[in-house]
C-alpha cells in the first residue's frame, strides 16, 4: 500500500468515526432530529457546510475542467451564483426558516406541500416533488459518485470499480449513522481540507509556471487570448447564447434542496447575517480558485485525455506523497459533502412521502429507521449509475443543478414574495420545472438551460392569474418575532 492511499484510508476511517460518535452520543427521538439537527445549528457550521455541500465533483473536476477549456469565460456563471447566494442569504432565508418553523417542514418539497391549504392539491404537489427529487438528485448523486471513483483511480491509483463501491458505502454508512449531525459536522472537517487544497494547488502551479508573470503570458498565449478571456473567444449571437447559458446555469442555486435545509436548521435567522458573509467569502473562493487551477493545467500539461482530472494529476505532480495523500482527501471530501447532504433531502422526501401518505400514525423511531435505510438504497443507486456513466459529469450535475433550480426554487420564492400566488401555480411550476429541465435538454440542448426558465415562471404566472378567484390558499411568511433572549452566535 502506497503513502498516499494510506494516508486516504485513514481519512475515511475518521469519517465513519464521526458518523458513529453522533450516533451514539446524540439523542434522536423526532424525525427533525436526525434530518435537520433539531433547528440547533450555529453560524459557522451552517456556513462552512452550506459551502462544503456544493464543492462537490464539480468544483475539483468539472469546474476545473471548464477553466482548462475556456478559461475565464466561466466567470459569469461565478459572479452571478455569488450574487444569488446574496440574495438567498439575504432575502429568501429569513423569510424561509420563519415559515418552514411554522409549518413544521423538513424539506424544501415537505415545505410546499405544506404550505398548501388544500389536502388533496397538498397530496399531488408531495407526489410530484417526491418524484422530482428522486430523478434530479438521484443524478447528482451518480455524478459524485463517478467523481469520487475518477479521483481515487487518477490520484490513489485505486481501479475505478473499487474506488465507487468504496466511496458509496463510507458516505451512506456515516449519513445513516450520524443524519443532518454527522453530515454538518464532516462538511466542517471537510470544509477546512477544501480551504487548505483550493489556496495551495494554485500557487504551486503557477509557481511551477515561472510565477504570476510567467503564467498571466503563457495562458493569454492560448488559443489566441481567449483563455484569459471572460469572452472565450465569442462574438455576437454566440457570445450572447454562451453567457445566457451560464448566467441561467447559475439561476439553479435558487432551489438546491441541501442548501435550503441549511437555512431551515440554522439555530436562528439574526446568524443568517454573519452566515452569509462566510458563505460568500467561500463560495467566492471556490468559484474562481478551480478556473485559474485549470487554465494553469492547460499551460502545463497541454492536452490531456479528460480535463476532468487536471487537478488530480497536478496534487500526485506536485506535492510530496503524505501531503498528496491529505489534499486528495480533500478533493474527496468536497464530493463526499455534497453526497451526504443529498442523500439527506432524497432520504427525507421519501421518509416524509411515506409519513404523510401510507402510514400517517408511524413512529419516530420507525420514520428515523426507515429514513437511514432510504439512505443505504440511495448509496447503492449512486454507485450503480456510477458504472452506468450516462454522461460527464460536467453534463450530468448542470441537469440535475437546473432541474432542481427550475423545479423547487421558482415556486419557493414566488411563494415567499408575491401574495396572490396559489396553490394550483406551486403545482404547475414544479411540474413545468421537471418537465422543461428534460424538454430543453433532449430537445434544444444547444439552448438548455436557457429556455427553461422563462418557461417554468410564464406557468406560475399564468396559473396564478387564472385561479387567483378558486385556487387553493397559500400559507404566508409569519411575522418576525421581537425581544426574548435570543441563542448566542456560535
């Protein structure tokens, strides 16, 4: 056995310890319990993980990939999610965790069905979420998992089979063990290794280049400039359709289910402020971080088979065998984070699916066992499509991340901040947001995922106007409280 593939092994191992420790230590008599961590969640927690549940495969492979492609054409899907990461932290997440404490929601998809008056349009929109949920994040989780199995096959040196089969079952076993505990406090842990691998790989690179001089030159060289070209190149028609595509790619931050939970366990909305500082401060670092990780891959090495491994590659190039070991570590945990927080939501959905409509008088303690088992199946899901490999994992993670944007975040905030918003729309729009994600794909996939959302909001719009007379009510944002001591900021 190598260094590095020691030094990994026993970071799994305390992964798995983590996930033990809070099974065994915290006491888990509610469903909210094991799914939101009782609403206790402090400032820095919820931050570093809200951050860490979205570095996944993405950020180390798929983002580095565009940086080694097109370079610093990307920049407009990073400057507009840190906008919207503003904007939810801002405006939405208040507004969010005061009616989700209200209604007793778990999950974005619990959270409007709830909020429907109505029993029976109550009972479609949780079918239909449900079912939203499972095709969306069962095909994130597929892409995290592949990211996982090219990471240890391209950095461990461990066969690509293995390495998935590994990867699934340490985040199923320590998601089922330890729920919304053990994945806030692994995301933390994970949180710092992926600070500590997205500041040095860079510098080591470039520094390898010749320095900041050197590398600014040679990457301005590529593809005649337009590696360091926030154009990439384009002009006109093609320049327009190129920025919409990241401008509306970026749009899906608006309903990611595992970010939302975030908001919905923080232990108050007066840390949304200081969390939303962190938040920015991170997401910022890893939206710009990989692009330059990547056109300094593209100077380096040239042309390579999958860019998707350029960061790989670099950590084995460029740094002893230990630290090797450590960073590849963190490039895992970056996916390994964004796993268990949507193992978590879809384990919650189908928990709370089954609680609602089959056996309303379950127990806590069934729901709780039947939630860690939904998560084991998951798991095994993410490693089956892992072999499947029905696309890169650019590809399949900017469907799901647009889909789950589409079909949970527009009816959210309309919901949230247009009063006259009915029941009937919040259905429509989740419908038209899964049906649009796979219309726009398979049928004008050199527009997706621009023409999605105009779609899924002239729905909401339309519906609303049409049953503003007979539609079902929708429950309101209540009142902010004042006065009373409030939890301190930790």
């Amino acid at each position: 056995m190598s260094t590095i593939q020691l030094t990994f092994g026993v970071y799994l191992l305390i992964l798995l310890v983590i996930g033990a420790y809070f099974f065994l230590t915290t006491e888990t008599n509610r469903l909210s319990d094991y799914l939101l961590a009782g609403r206790d969640v402090g400032t820095w927690p919820v931050a570093i993980s809200e951050v860490s549940s979205v570095a996944s495969g993405w950020t180390f492979f798929a983002w580095v990939s565009v940086g080694f492609t097109v370079g610093l054409n990307g920049l407009w899907f990073s400057i507009t999610m840190i906008l919207l990461v503003i904007f939810m932290y801002r405006y939405v997440g208040s507004r969010f965790r005061r009616q989700s404490e209200d209604l007793g929601s778990i999950t974005i998809a619990d959270h409007l069905s709830l909020a429907v008056t109505d029993e029976r349009l109550s009972t479609y929109i949780r079918v239909v979420a449900t079912l939203s949920i499972l095709v969306f994040m069962g095909a994130y989780i597929g892409a995290q998992v592949i990211a996982v199995g090219e990471a240890m096959d391209t950095g461990i040196g461990i066969n690509y089979g293995i390495a998935i089969a590994v990867g699934g079952v340490v985040v199923g076993l320590y998601t089922m063990l330890g729920g919304f505990n053990a994945s806030i406090w692994t995301d933390v842990f994970q949180g710092i290794l992926i600070f500590v691998a997205a500041v040095t790989l860079p510098v080591l690179m470039i520094a390898e280049i010749g320095g900041w001089s050197a590398f600014v030159t040679e990457a301005a060289a590529v593809d005649n400039g337009a590696l360091f070209d926030m154009t990439g190149g384009l002009a006109g028609q093609a320049l327009l359709v190129g920025t919409l595509a990241w401008v509306t790619f970026a749009f899906g931050t608006i309903g990611q289910p595992h970010s939302l939970m975030r908001l919905q366990a923080i232990r108050s909305e007066r840390l949304l402020s200081p969390a939303a500082t962190i938040a920015v401060a991170f997401q910022s670092l890893r939206l710009t971080v990989p692009l330059f990780i990547g056109a300094a891959g593209r100077v380096l090495y040239g042309s390579v088979d999958n860019p998707e491994n350029v960061a790989m590659m670099a950590i084995v190039d460029f740094f002893p065998a230990v630290i090797a070991g450590i960073l590849l570590a963190a490039i895992v945990s970056a996916i390994l984070s964004t796993s268990d927080s949507m193992l978590l939501v879809a384990s919650s959905d189908f928990t709370r699916f089954y609680e609602e409509q089959i056996d309303p008088d379950a127990s806590q303690s069934k729901l709780i066992l039947l939630g860690r088992g939904t998560v084991g199946v998951l798991a095994l899901g993410g490693v089956a499509l892992a072999f499947v490999r029905p696309g890169t994992i650019f590809e399949i993670i900017e469907f799901a991340y647009v889909g789950l944007g589409a079909t949970f975040g527009l009816p959210l905030l309309f919901m949230l901040f247009w009063e006259r918003t009915t029941g009937e729309a919040i259905l429509a729009g989740i419908v038209a947001g899964l049906v649009a994600s796979i219309g726009n794909l398979y049928f004008a996939g050199d527009y997706f995922p621009i023409l999605v959302w105009p779609v899924c909001i002239a729905v909401i719009v339309v519906v609303t106007f049409a049953t503003s007379s007979t539609g079902a009510d929708v429950a309101g944002v209540p009142e902010p409280t004042s006065g009373g001591r409030q939890p301190a900021d930790d």
